[in-house]
C-alpha cells in the first residue's frame, strides 16, 4: 500500500531527473503494476493460508475418546498420523505394496520419534544405562542394561514393537524400553524383527521366537536369570507375544500382550464398530485389515469383502473357531452401546471361494492367537493383558483374557476406559496423556511385583 502512496512522488523524480514525461509515465505502470501484484500477492497468501487452516482444523477434527482431557494433543496427533497414512495409500495405488519401502519406513518412524521425544532424532546417551545393538542367533537386537543391575540374575524382558508387522523399529520404541529397563532394573532386548510385506507370516513370529530362545538359553553369558523372564509387546507386537507364549508356554515366566490384535475371523466386533472413528491415524478397521493382509501375504483386492466378515464360509461360521470369538466371550461391562451388547452373529452368508483361499492362514493359531483351542490355552505363562476402551483391537485383548481365565491360565487385565491405540508411547515426552502416563505406571509396578 505504501507503494501506491508514493508512486506520484517517485514519478515526478523520475521525470525530473530523465527530461522524458514519457519514461515518468513508463515508470508509473510499472511501479503500479508492482503495488498491484503486491496486493494481489498478499490476498492471495491471506487467502491460501484461510483455506489451509481451515482445511487443517476439519482434517483435525475428530472424535476424542471420553476421558481424554489433552484434545489438542489427541487431534494433532491424530492429524498427522493420518496425513502420513493417506500419502502411503497413495504409493499403495502407485503399485508399493501395502506403501512400505524404506524411505516411508523412514518416514513414519521420524514422525512418531517426533511426537514422542520432541527431536526426529530421538534420545542421546543415557548415563543409568548401556545401550547396544546386537545380534542374537541371526536376528538384530537392541539390548538395555541399567548400570546398577550388575548382577548374574537380572530378570530380562524380551519386547517385540508393534507398527502392524510393517512399520516403526526399535528406535521408535526407544523411550519406553528406556523407562522401563530404569525402573524395573531389568534387562530389556528389543527384538528388530523382519517387517512383512517382504517378509509376511512366519518370518517375523520366527524370527522373534529366535531371539527369545538365545535369550533362554544363554542366560549365563548373558547375566540374566532365565527363570525371570517376560516377554512383551504392543499391537503387532501383542500379537508375537501371545504368538510366542503358545509354543513357549511356560519357559517364560510372564508374557504381556498390549492391546493386541489376534484374529482376523471376526471384523464386526462391538469394538471394530464402536471405535473405528476415534484417533484413526493411529488405528481403525481399514489401516489394522491392511497390516493383516500385509502380515498374511493376502490381495488388497479382498478388503471391502473382509471388512464385510464375507471371507468366512457359512460352515466356518458355524464352526468351532467362530466360538473362539462369538459373544460369549464379550465383557459387556466395556462395551458402551447397549444394542452391541446384545448383537447376534449372522452365519448364512460368506463367500466360499474366498474363503477356501484365506482359511488356512487364518486359522493358524500362529497367525491368529485366539484360533488356538482350549488345549493350546492351557499351561500359558502368567499373563497381564492390557487393553484400552477406545480402540477397535479392545475385545481381541478382552476375549484373550477371558479365555486364559477360563483354561485355567493366571491372568490379570489393565482395562483402560479412556485409552486409545498408542497410548503406552506417550507417558511422558512434549505430548504426554495422563491414560499413557498411568498404564507406564502400572506396568512397571506389575513387573517389580511379580518378574
């Protein structure tokens, strides 16, 4: 504006010093033209930025589950989650299975890094710790060991990071193995297991079974007491270790699956239907369907009629493995809609063909926890389970617990009404949630108590 003001001044100048009314003329259009390109320019930033916040607060708004009291901090977590996602899908469309490569592996992990410790680069050295990365028996690891632990009979806890058997590594995981080793004053090996598509079911389940057994077996040279030690993991990472304590059972003193997923029989669960809308950058129904197929080596192309629970059989629907998850098992004190609590499951619809491809892989026990049978149940380690309301993964872990109770298993569950998918990162950190903050809290007093 201030342009325009002088620009008869600057002409007059301009004139006097050249003789030429015509250059004065000349020079009037074009700082004319500059005043009016700069306004244009400055409407049209005003403008862009109007539009990109406005795009920003809607692409931010969505539900917070009840309870949590840092919405802000949910949402631009959530949001940028979800921007993440939609990019991969995008790669997905451009022929990268499932998004996954090692720049977008790079990516997410830079991300959470970020949100969970305020650098993309993570924590420094820590003087209460000696942390190194290693190699048990051909699969890398990240070994914890706090400094005042020197003993020859340190308990160990073997941890196996979630991420949907595709995404995240050790690194992100970082400051909750840290926190944990600390206060526990115990060992923590993080297991760097092969990630699926590349290496789909039974690479990454072997691989941490691998690491697990070295670490049963070595327990001398490795100054750990091999009759103290858990094994624990968060999602995908749930998955492996309920995965790994059916063929281990009780050489391993504790196992503790964290929210995690363990069957892919049933999508319509009353959790599936009740949370898929809260936080879904960090899970809904559609992101966890396509780790599954990443995990099981399965075509994208049957999404819509797995969401659908079509890939199932009417026989498989009647059948021994849809008790392992039918509504008995439900705990309709968690469920928050009344009419979930009471759903009847259909059995006279299912696409045969479909289902004659999948079966083998999803009822593999191995593949699928809760597809093992009361037997299998039997003689598990000690067990605490942790699950959160506001996830779609909640009545895996609930259905888990009860059927470790009913064979007899010795089993606790950490329910968390107002958790969400994720929660155990952020206990501390520039983004912490008081639900992350008391779940870190009571697994460490769980571990002190009983490893």
């Amino acid at each position: 504006m201030a342009l325009l003001y002088c620009m008869p001044l600057v002409a007059f100048m301009f004139y006097k010093s050249t003789q030429s009314w015509k250059a004065a003329v000349a020079c009037l259009i074009y700082l004319g033209g500059l005043a009016w390109l700069g306004i244009l320019t400055t409407l049209l930033t005003v403008s862009l930025t109007l539009v990109l916040a406005f795009i920003l607060l809607e692409f931010m708004h969505t539900p917070i589950p009840e309870g949590v009291t840092e919405v802000w901090g949910a949402r631009i977590l959530d949001a940028a989650l979800r921007f993440n996602g939609k990019f991969i899908l995008k790669l997905h469309d451009f022929g990268v299975r499932g998004g996954c490569c090692r720049a977008t592996r790079k990516l997410v992990d830079v991300v959470l890094k970020t949100l969970i410790t305020g650098s993309p680069f993570g924590k420094g050295a820590d003087p209460k710790l000696n942390i190194f990365d290693s190699n048990f028996d051909g699969v890398g690891v990240r070994v914890y060991e706090p400094v005042d632990a020197t003993g020859p009979k340190r308990p160990a806890l073997v941890y196996y990071h979630g991420g949907g058997w595709s995404w995240l590594s050790v690194d992100v995981y970082d400051p909750a193995n840290r926190e944990l080793a600390k206060r526990v004053g115990m060992v923590v090996i993080a297991v760097d297991y092969r990630q699926s598509p590349e290496h789909p079911h039974p690479i990454p389940f072997n691989d941490c079974l691998k690491v697990t057994e070295y670490v049963l077996k070595n327990g001398t040279k490795l100054k750990i007491d091999p009759n103290r030690i858990a094994i624990s993991g968060d999602s995908a990472g749930g998955h492996l270790t309920a995965a790994v304590s059916l063929r281990l059972k009780k050489k391993i003193k504790i196992q503790i699956p964290i929210y995690p997923c363990l069957q892919l029989f049933d999508l319509k669960t009353p959790s599936y239907i009740e949370n898929k809308d809260f936080i879904p950058g960090m899970l809904c129904d559609i992101s966890m369907l396509a780790y599954w197929l990443n995990y099981g080596n399965i075509s994208y192309d049957h999404m819509d009629m797995i969401l659908a629970n079509e890939h199932t059989s009417p026989t498989l629907k009647k059948s021994k493995y849809a008790d392992y998850v039918s509504p008995k098992w439900y705990m309709n004190e968690y469920i928050r809609s009344e009419k979930l609590r009471h759903m009847e499951k259909p059995t006279d619809f299912g696409n045969e063909e479909l289902s004659k491809i999948v079966e083998k892989t999803i009822l593999d026990p191995y593949f699928a926890p809760l597809m093992a049978d009361e037997e299998e149940f039997k003689d598990l380690p000690q067990t605490y389970v942790l699950t959160a309301g506001y996830d779609v993964l909640r009545d895996d872990g609930l259905i888990y617990y009860q059927r470790c109770k009913a064979a007899g298993v010795p089993a606790h569950l950490a329910h968390y009404e107002d958790g969400f998918h994720g929660m155990i990162f952020f206990f501390a950190g520039p983004m912490p949630f008081q639900v992350g903050k008391r779940a870190m809290n009571d697994l460490v007093k769980y571990l002190k108590e009983n490893l």
